[in-house]
C-alpha cells in the first residue's frame, strides 16, 4: 500500500519502561494524565503521562497474567479501574484522595475463562467482561461491589475476544474470534438484539462513530478490513505483511480519521481512513518485537498513542503524539506531550519585548509630535507661564496684585532679543521708543531688526517711561523680561 507524500506528524515523546514480561493491555484515563498497562507476570503499573514515572504498582500473583484493564470514572468525579485476569477474576480498586497508596483494592468476582477485554458504561455505572466464550454484564454499587447484572452469562464454546458499549450503553456487542461472529444484546431487558458474520477471524475490533458508525477488524490475515456498522458492508482493508498468527490491536484516532494498527515486527503503522493510504510507520524498537497492544486518547487538539510490545522478556511501552504546528496555550500538550509551560514562558517574555517596542515607538511618535508641533506648543507654555506667574511677578517689581493689569513673558528662543531688537530701529531715537511705548506699541509690532541691540539697552529705554517696570532675567542660559503695567485705580 502507498504511502501519503507527507511530513510526519507523530512524535515520539518517551519510552515506558519497568515491565519483565510482555505487555498485555493498556488504558489511557479519561483525562489523559494517567496510563495502566498490565502484563503477563500479573503486574499492574500506574504511570504518570507527562513525566513517565510510575506511581504505583499492584501485582496479583495467585490469578495469573493481566489480559485486560480499563478505566471506571465513578459518580462525584471520583475514579476507578477494572482488571482482568487469566484465572478469570475480576478485580475493582477505588482511588483514595490523600493517601500514600493512591488506589486500593474493593472487590472481586470470579467469571469462566481467562479475561480477554472488558468494558465500560459510565452512563449505567457497568462492566462488560468477556473470557473464554462467556459474556457477562456486572453493575458497580455504590461501595464499588461487582453484581452480575444477569445471573447466566452467555456462553458459547468459541473465544470471544472483544466487547464494546453501544447505543449510549443499553446494548453490548461480543466478537468472537474463531467463528467470526458479532453477536448484539441488550442489557436490560437481556436479550439478542442481532447476530453477523463476517468473512475472517476477529483478532481485536473496534467502533468508530465519526462521520458514520465504522467497525474496524484485524482479521490474522493481511491486515484490517474497514465494515459500515452494524451493516457489515465492507468498506476497504488496510493491508500490511504478517508474519506471525497473532491478534494485534486497532484503534482509531485523530477524530477519527487515522486507523492505528500493532505489527508483529517491531513497527505500528497509522492509515487515513479516508484514502486508505499510510500516513506514518511507528518504530516501536529496533527488535523485531511483537507490537500487539495500541491506544489512542483525543486532546482538543492532539492525539497521544501509546503502543506496548508483548514479546517474551523486557518490554517497553512507547508514548507519541501528534505534532501540532499552531501556537499552544498554556496547559495543553507540546509536540513532546508535556504541557507548554516553556512556550508559555516564550510568550510572555516575547509580550514583554513587545511592549517595550511599543513604549520605544510611542516616544518617537511623541518627540516626533513635539518637533512638529514645537510653534504651537510654545505658544502654549507661554500662555501658561503668563496665567500662572501674574501675582509673584507683579510683588517682585514692587506692585500690589490688584494694580497689576498685564505681565508678559518673552522667552528667548530668538524671541526676546529679537523682540527688543524690532523695538529700536536705525532711524528712531530713544524718546521715538518711549512715545510708542505710552501708546501701547508692542515691540513685536515694530518689524525692522538692530542685531547689536543689547538687553541693558532695551532696560534703560524703558525705565524713564512713567509706570513701566522691566525686570532682566536669566534662566536656563536664555533671556527673559517681565514688563508689568500699572493700573490706575
């Protein structure tokens, strides 16, 4: 089969490792913070996703290998699992808040034949289980005791390897692996709801309800074969070599739209149920191992796989997870599955530095504004100046406040010398400048320009003149004067 002309998009994010014997089931919790994983020499590892550790191991010795596990989320958000064994035992264990063993034991029941899978309906608060050729439904109580929710399970003399929930847990379906049958029973009343057959053996099945009801089979042959559900109708087949008669996982993932397949030469390999094709070929390990267990779990916007080698001796468990090219926010998973607290940390300080760009580029505007607008912001200041210096100017030239009508402030920016300079032209005489002067002439009337003319000229000029009062400052290197008015009151 053709592979699609892509960028691979699953990552692998860290290797699981602690098992002594083969992997035989895994489960991904709801929230997709934890993983169990069970293998043949009856240990039960709880993990920690995001850091890999472990952090509690159960062992069963006296009721042989773990052949399957799943995940029981309980009312009032607390939360449990269920093991099965090859004995055939079913056990429960509630989790315990603020204790140093995180979940603990509750009951067990005993059902014919080693477990194969079991399933849940957190709906109805019930656990599916099939071992052997028996079916059986148990009701979880409220103290986390097991009842079978019908008194004879189902029996039949082939082995059933799969059971599945459907119709929002009012049904349940059993795959059997010899017989290729697929046989539905509603819960309560119990009853067979319908029976099909199809073409090859069913090694491990399962339900995907995107875009339609699809049921997906590897059938020991040459692959997995895709079926509308509960048709049967054949779709496609994603088709891989075999090389050894064992019963590899599937499972769906990315809503859907990828089909995840075990191998029994050390590769996983995922297809796009849409084309058919393969999207990416997953190198479990570099031995040849038996790759048999496969789980999936949906993020928003993310997928993680988990894969688990079965072979004989050390075995690992691999997590992956899909490679998403848009930012993160904070909290959800990278590209190595962690959450995004370093490119949330990345995104603040890249917010710090654009401020500070942002502060940077508003001074420029700003001093920008000032050189372009400088005529008019001066004519302001000297405004302000003007109303705010009125009363101490007028007592420091020796008038009281109510005598004084006028003080005007010339600042020299080209402004007061210039100013002074038009008053004293090169024809008139200092009795011409105190004549204007008496008749309220302002200097910057006078337009011609007698660049030697001096501040002392200008003080001496109008000091003779009845009521006039000039004052010289120097503030900041450049000339002012005040010249107040005296009212006659």
């Amino acid at each position: 089969m053709k592979r699609e002309d892509q960028q691979q998009s699953i990552v692998k994010d860290r290797t699981l490792a602690g098992h002594k014997s083969g992997i035989q089931c895994v489960a991904i919790s709801p929230d997709g913070s934890k993983l169990l994983s069970g293998d043949d020499d009856a240990w039960l590892f709880l993990w920690d996703v995001k850091t890999g550790e472990i952090i509690q191991k159960l062992s069963t010795p006296f009721h042989g290998a773990i052949g399957a596990v799943v995940w029981a989320p309980r009312e009032r958000d607390s939360m449990a699992f269920v093991i099965g064994c090859a004995d055939g035992s079913i056990h429960l264990y509630q989790e315990q808040l603020n204790t140093r063993v995180p979940f603990q034991f509750v009951s067990v029941v005993e059902s014919p034949g080693p477990i194969e899978d079991l399933a849940y309906d957190q709906a109805h608060q019930r656990v599916a289980s099939v071992g052997g050729g028996a079916l059986q439904v148990w009701k979880i109580s409220d103290v986390g005791s097991l009842t079978p929710v019908k008194e004879d399970p189902v029996h039949k003399s082939v082995v059933a390897k799969n059971v599945t929930f459907i119709d929002d847990g009012a049904s349940v379906v059993a795959f059997y692996l010899e017989s290729h049958e697929i046989s539905c029973y509603t819960v309560e009343p119990w009853d067979l709801k319908w029976s099909k057959i199809v073409p090859t053996r069913i090694g491990h099945a399962c339900i995907c309800f995107a875009d339609g009801a699809f049921l997906f089979i590897t059938n020991l042959l040459d692959g997995v074969d895709q079926y509308r559900f509960p048709s049967m109708e054949k779709v496609q087949s994603f088709t891989h070599p075999i090389s050894m008669n064992l019963p590899l996982q599937v499972a769906t993932a990315a809503r859907g739209q990828w089909v995840v397949s075990g191998g029994d030469s050390g590769f996983v390999r995922v297809y796009s149920r849409r084309t058919g094709q393969i999207l990416q070929v997953l190198d479990h390990c570099d031995k040849a191992q038996a790759v048999q267990v496969v789980a999936t779990h949906e993020f928003e916007d993310k997928t993680l796989i988990v894969t688990g080698s079965s072979s004989e001796g050390e075995s690992d468990l691999q997590v992956w997870f899909e490679r998403v090219d848009p930012p993160h926010l904070p909290g959800a998973f990278t590209d190595s599955g962690r959450t995004n607290d370093a490119n949330f940390l990345t995104t603040a300080k890249a917010i710090v530095i654009y401020a500070f760009l942002a502060v940077f580029l508003m001074q420029l505007i700003m001093i920008g504004s000032i050189y372009l607008f400088w005529p008019e912001i001066k004519t302001i200041i000297e405004a302000l100046l003007r109303k705010s210096t009125t009363a101490s100017d007028a007592s420091s030239i020796g008038l009281a406040p109510t005598q004084v009508s006028d003080i005007h402030f010339s600042v020299n920016t080209r402004g007061f010398q210039q100013e002074a300079a038009n008053v004293f032209q090169q024809d008139k005489t200092p009795q011409d400048i105190e004549e204007q002067v008496r008749f309220g002439v302002r200097p910057s009337a006078i337009t011609s320009s007698v660049p030697t003319f001096t501040l002392s000229d200008y003080v001496a000029a109008t000091s003779s003149i009845e009521g006039i009062h000039t004052i010289p400052l120097v503030e900041n290197r450049e000339l002012v004067h005040v010249s107040a008015v005296e009212q006659q009151i």
